[in-house]
C-alpha cells in the first residue's frame, strides 16, 4: 500500500466492510466503506471524494445510501486520532473503538443502539473521546452493536445494543453510556475480551472462561441455546484453563493452557474446523470431529471386508 510505505504497521482490525491499521507512531489509517462515517473521515458539506481525498464524478463509485460518503480504495489517515498516539483498535459492523495511551478511548461511526458510549444514538463522523471518568482501558472489544472496555484492575464496561444479553449487565436493555459488566465468579478478575456480533466473552487472569449474550447457535457453549444477560462459564470448562478467546460472527474459539484448542457454536461453511457443517453447543476439541469419522470410516471398511 503506497500510503502506508513510509510507515511501520503494528496492528490491524477489520469491520464489516472497512479497515484499520494502527502504526509504531500511534497513527490510524483508514480504507473501505464510510456510508456510516466508519473511517473517521471528515467531509466537507457537498464535498464528493475517497476517503484518501481524490475527487471523483458522481458517476464513479458512488454507493447508494451513501450521501456523499464514499468508499475509500486507498488508507487515510484519521485527522482526529493524529495525536492521540493510538494503542489499539476494535472494529464492530460500522463503528469503531480506538484505545490510546493513558487509557482514554475514542468512538466513531455509526451510533444507533448507543454504540459509540456518548449518551446518544447518533452517528459521529471523527473520532469522540468516551467519557469513563478517570478509569485507564487497557482493551477494547466490538460487536456488532454493542462495545465492551477492559479497565485496569479487572473491572468490564459496555454499552450499546443489549436485547441479547450481549452487555452482560444483568438485564437485556441498551445502554447508550458505560455501564458495569456483572462480576465474573468469585476468585476471577478479566484479563481479556472478545465480541461477537450480538455476544461476549471474557478470560480470567486464572484462565477462566466466561461468555454472555445470544445464545441461538450455542455459541456460549452452555450446552443449550438460551441467552445470557450475565457472565456465565460453561460447565464443560469449570475445569480447563483458558489462555486465550476469540469470537465469531456465531461461535468462539479457545486456546487452552495444554495448548488444545476447543471450537464451539454456529458451524456456517466449516468454520469450527471440525471437518463438518454442523453447529456445536458444547466445547469440542479441534480435531475431534476428523478422527471421529475415520474411526467410522475405518469401521464402515471392517463391515465391507466381512462382507
């Protein structure tokens, strides 16, 4: 990418159809679709361009909807973020969290359900300062509609769309501002966290597992498809350590402490990696599901030599 030649790229994130890309200098470039403002990218009133600044006809990548915010081929830089040296980046469908050294966190995009965590619904075009009073994140986490900050000490912060339970704040409304996470068991403070589109989940310092939210593909792996609106850990993994956890769309995978790496939750396309299609509410070890069918098929060959 010849906007980014010139500088050292240290992480990246990608939302429904836009991208981040964070630099050593704490800088944040931004390319894809910006019909919800999710690059960050201020337009001047009546102003046709890419999100990179070129001028283009009306008849020329123009996307329907847009109002004059078009997609941008080539990564920009966020104006807005220029100082503000930029530590971390969480996407969800159109908005976007921004984390930053000292612990302040910066929201932008589209604002229905409360996302952004500014006290309103509304869309913002740069990036606006979330206020969390004096508490430092130290990561954030995007779903589809909701947003989630991890705060030094362990304490779990979300907010926007709730009606799934993906806030975990004990009841299935929205929150348009920060709000406290229910605790995690007794003895488990959260070392990370990760969102899916309409569910959550959280690690433990002591390697415990906790997930909430929608629940219809079993992508909490609670064995059964109800929902959460509280933290929750899986009977199946009371007793496994976690080291780390990633969402889907519609499932979760976790890597755990004897590097074992368990799938569980909507199975679209083979996604889990268990050699099928099919959806798993319980925690199911990668790999499982292809010896299980060559033991069948090695006991379907016993049948036929007999034959």
């Amino acid at each position: 990418m010849p906007a980014l030649r010139d500088h050292q790229v240290v992480t990246v994130a990608a939302g429904g159809d836009h991208t981040m890309v964070v630099t050593s200098a704490g800088r944040v470039f931004a390319c894809g679709r910006n019909d919800s403002y999710q690059l960050g990218v201020a337009l001047a009133s009546g102003t046709q361009c890419l999100a990179g600044g070129a001028r283009i006809g009306v008849d020329k990548l123009l996307q329907e909807g847009a109002d004059e915010r078009q997609v941008g081929p080539e990564p920009v830089q966020i104006a807005g973020l220029r100082w503000k040296s930029v530590l971390e980046i969480a996407c969800g469908e159109a908005h976007n969290l921004a984390r930053c050294v000292g612990g302040t966190v910066y929201s932008w995009g589209l604002g229905g359900s409360g996302r952004l965590g500014l006290g309103h619904y509304k869309s913002v075009q740069q990036p606006a300062k979330v206020d969390l009073g004096d508490k430092v994140c130290v990561a954030v986490a995007c779903g589809f509609y909701h947003s989630l900050a991890l705060i030094q000490g362990g304490e779990l912060l979300s907010w926007g769309s709730g009606d799934c339970g993906q806030l975990g704040t004990g009841h299935f409304n929205s929150e348009p501002l920060p709000t406290a996470v229910k605790p995690l068991n007794a003895g488990h403070v959260c070392a990370s966290i990760s969102a899916g589109e309409y569910h959550s989940v959280a690690v433990s310092e002591r390697g415990g597992i906790f997930c909430w939210g929608l629940n219809s593909a079993g992508q909490l792996g609670t064995g059964d498809t109800e929902r959460r609106h509280s933290p929750t850990n899986p009977s199946d993994l009371i007793a496994v350590k976690v080291q780390r956890a990633a969402c889907g769309g519609t499932f979760t995978i976790a890597v755990c402490e004897s590097t074992e790496v368990l799938a569980w939750g909507g199975n679209e396309d083979g996604c889990l990696g268990l050699g099928d299609s099919e959806p798993r509410h319980l925690p199911t070890p990668i790999g499982l599901g292809m010896r299980e069918r060559e033991s069948e098929k090695e006991r379907e060959g016993g049948i036929e030599m007999k034959r």
